[in-house]
C-alpha cells in the first residue's frame, strides 16, 4: 500500500464534522444526491453510527420545525383576520 493510498483510507475513516453532519440533514430532507458524503456515510456506518443516527434526527428536527413554524404562521393570519 503506498503512501498515497494510506492518507486517502485515513481521510475516509474519519468521522463526520458537524457541517458535513448538517448537509447529509439537508440531503435526507430534500431528497438530494449527495453521493460522496453519502458513501462516506455508510462507510462509517459500519464502525461508528452515531454521525448517521445524528444525522437523521436533525433532519426530523428541521422538518418538524419547520412544518410547525409554518403551519402557526399560517394560524396566526388566519385567527387575526
């Protein structure tokens, strides 16, 4: 295995930062092909799934809450009116 090889195995093997974390959210949320992060994802799924299970549930998090912003600013016109 040459040096090369060895610095990209180690890159793939790190964890998810909170940003990378973020953006695999927003692509649960939208349905989009995030096909880097998202193998990076599944391969660290094996060894470590908290990243993922945390991405998930932040997804659900900014779904809901923006469902419930949404549908209460809609409310609000509506009794006022």
């Amino acid at each position: 295995m040459s040096a090369l090889d060895s610095k990209k195995v180690a890159k793939e093997k790190k964890s998810l930062s909170f940003i990378e974390i973020l953006g695999q959210s927003f692509s649960l949320i939208f349905a989009l092909q995030n096909k880097e992060g998202r193998r990076k994802m599944m391969d660290l799924a094996e060894d470590n799934p908290l990243p993922i299970i945390l991405a998930g549930v932040l997804a659900m998090s900014i779904f809901f809450t923006t469902c419930f912003v949404g549908s209460q600013v809609v409310l609000h016109f509506v009794m006022n009116n």
